[in-house]
C-alpha cells in the first residue's frame, strides 16, 4: 500500500486548480440557490452552510475514517472544494464528507433542477481501486427519525475504482427489496469522457401535477442518461419521499466498501485520487 500525507501548510501553498465561477444559467430556470465555495484556499467550507461530518461512520463496510482535517476537505482558494483521500503510514484511510445545512423541496407544477461541476483527480484508473467519489441527495427526514431507505436518497453521480461509468440511482422505502428494489436500488448509468470538469444533473419534474407520471431524470453535460417516474415506482408514499420532501446534499469520496472493494498495492491517495466541486446548484423553472 502507498502512503500519502500532506500538512496544512503544504496544501495552502499548492497552485490553484481552477478559476472562480458561479453557476450558469438556464433559460426557463430561476437560480435558486449556489454554493461556489468562495474562501481562502487550504481552509475548510462554511460550516454555515455544511455539516462537516466525522469519524467511522459503520456503512457499506467502507474503510474510511471521515475528518475535519484540511488534509481531506479544503477550499482551493479557486472557488471550488477538494475532497481527498488520504492513505496514512499505518495503512489506514482517511477522507472527507460534508452535507448541506440547506434543503431544497421539488415544487408542485415545476421542474427543479440540482447540479454539481464536477472533476476528478488525475491519477490513472488503474491507481484508483477502493475510490468510491459521490455527489449526492438524502430525504431530510432522516434527521428527523425516519430510517433509510425511507427516507429516499437520489444519488446524483457515483463512480467506483477511477471506472470513467458514472451511476445514478434512487433508493427507497424497505431494505431488503421494496418500491426501489433495495439494497440495489433502480439505476441508470453512463459513459464519463475523461476525468476533467463535467456537469451532472438530477432533474424533478412536477408539471403533470399527478405523481405517477412525474419524473427524476438524470443528465451528464446537460444530456440526459436516465429517468424513473412515480409509476415506475409504484408507490405513492416512497414517491412523496423521492420528489415531494425536502432533501440535502452530500458530496463525500469513501474508499473501499461492498461495491468498489478495497484498494489494493496499486492504489494512490492525495490529489490525484480527489473529487473536485466548483459549485452546488438549484434552480427552478
């Protein structure tokens, strides 16, 4: 296994990766909400606007204990935020996940939007084994005593072991088995060009105004790979749960766990094994 650690001072003094932008706009959509993660570089996001999340947190037999180091989670100084994954001299991981304060509800009679610009780090897919980056939406009831997988998740991008596939999935009502087919959910999955800056879209469209034939659609770089509706579903209360309830975001890389595997003697922590955000935003049509 490879070990890879860096010092605060070490990570503020690196270059920055990207230029500040804010999120685009789309025609026939207001712009609810962005997070562009403004501040100085190798400091750690607004803990206004997100929970920064820490320790072993028991799920998906991953091996990652989640910090609140900058070694894992720091603004660029560039507006954008890195997450990464981080191998120490004991052979353990380390990594970071933050979820938003905000919440956001699908409205009746509209679509709403919810993106993310994306990149990953540059080390080859064959030094990526056990990398697991994902952007990503909990039903905010789960902070409210509701379980999972009532609660509803949408993952928004998944992709495992550098694969250039992202995923994604709903995930819904019971475990095992239920209206999303639990533990694996119901699923939609699409070719990534390269692993540099792409847009990955999830949108609720609420127009019908009849839950069984609303949608979630999913998009890379604005074109769309999948889409589920309410009927498909099949369940009126999971769909309430999906696309009619407040939800948060989560943006987080684990290592290792049930679906990637863990890393192997090839595997690379630090940059190049990152997941790199420039925004977080919603919008409304």
């Amino acid at each position: 296994m490879h070990s890879t650690a860096f010092t605060a001072s070490a990570l503020a003094c690196l270059p920055l990766l990207a230029q500040a932008w804010n999120a685009p706009s789309y025609s026939g959509f207001n712009l609810v909400w962005q997070e562009v993660f403004s501040g100085s570089g190798g400091t750690l996001p607004s803990t206004a606007t997100w929970n920064i999340i820490t320790g072993d947190l028991g799920v998906n037999d991953e091996l990652e204990t989640y910090t609140s180091s900058t070694a894992n989670l720091q603004l660029s100084g560039g507006n954008t935020l890195q997450i990464v994954p981080v191998q120490g001299s004991d052979g353990s991981w380390t990594s970071g996940r933050i979820e938003s304060t905000y919440t956001f509800t699908p409205a009746a009679g509209v679509k709403t939007l919810a993106e993310a610009d994306i990149r990953f780090g540059d080390n080859d897919i064959s030094e990526k084994q056990g990398m697991w980056p994902a952007f990503w939406m909990l039903g905010d009831s789960l902070r409210h005593g509701t379980s999972w997988p009532e609660c509803g998740e949408i993952d928004a991008l998944e992709t495992v072991d550098g694969q250039l596939i992202g995923h994604g999935t709903i995930h819904c009502d019971t475990d095992p088995g239920g209206a999303c087919n639990e533990p694996n959910g119901i699923s939609s999955s699409v070719s990534i060009p390269d692993q540099s800056w792409h847009t990955w879209r999830v949108q609720f469209d609420r127009t019908s105004n009849n839950w069984d034939t609303e949608t979630i659609t999913w998009y890379l770089d604005g074109e769309q790979y999948g889409s589920v509706s309410g009927s498909q579903v099949g369940d009126e209360n999971s769909w309430i749960a999906l696309c009619h309830s407040p939800l948060y975001f989560i943006l987080n890389v684990a290592v290792g766990g049930d679906w990637p595997g863990d890393p192997n003697s090839s595997t690379e922590g630090g940059y190049g094994s990152m997941m790199e955000v420039a925004y977080v935003a919603v919008y409304s049509s």
